[in-house]
C-alpha cells in the first residue's frame, strides 16, 4: 500500500452523504453480568441420592448495535448506532439421580 493509497476518500458535506456512520451514545457504559447457582442434595437410602440445582445468568447494560442500511434519502450509505440497550437472561434447573 502506497501512502496515497491510504488516504480516505473525501466526505461530501452536501446531500446525499455517501459515508458510513458510526456513532455511540455519549454515557456509554461497561457491561455487567452476573451468574448464580443453588442446589439441593437428598438422600435417598444407602446408595441413591437425588440433585437439584438452579443456574442463572443476567446481562444487564449489554453492548447493543442499531445498524440502518439507507436510514433517509439524504443518508443513503450504512450507519450503526452503539448502545446500553442489551440485556441477557439464562434460568435453567438440573435434576439428576445417582446411584452407587
């Protein structure tokens, strides 16, 4: 690659703007998540034992990107859009039984 090569192209300030867009929220935030587990043992006789246990996992403040193809005639090209807007959530229950 030669250092002309590298130059962008020029942005035309005029409509329509051929240039992509990408533009994050100013209070932008670090993601968090949180994961989580209970569980609960039974003996049942000398050799068998029943397990149950909960798992969870939540994302909150997840990382979230809105992404527009031709948003407006005077933005015809791609702009995306960086948010907090994202959330995750996992709940599950495990059984098992075991025996010797």
């Amino acid at each position: 690659m030669t250092p002309t090569d590298a130059i962008p192209d020029p942005v035309n300030p005029n409509p329509p703007v051929n240039a992509n867009f990408d533009v994050a929220i100013p209070d932008l935030q670090l993601p968090k998540s949180w994961q989580f587990n209970v569980a609960l043992e039974q003996s049942l006789g000398a050799n068998q034992k029943v397990t149950m246990t909960y798992v969870g996992a939540v994302g909150r403040d997840l990382i979230h990107r809105f992404s527009y193809y031709g948003a407006n005639p005077d933005f015809p090209s791609f702009t995306s859009i960086t948010t907090n807007e994202g959330n995750s959530d996992y709940h599950a229950m495990q059984l098992q039984y075991h025996s010797a």
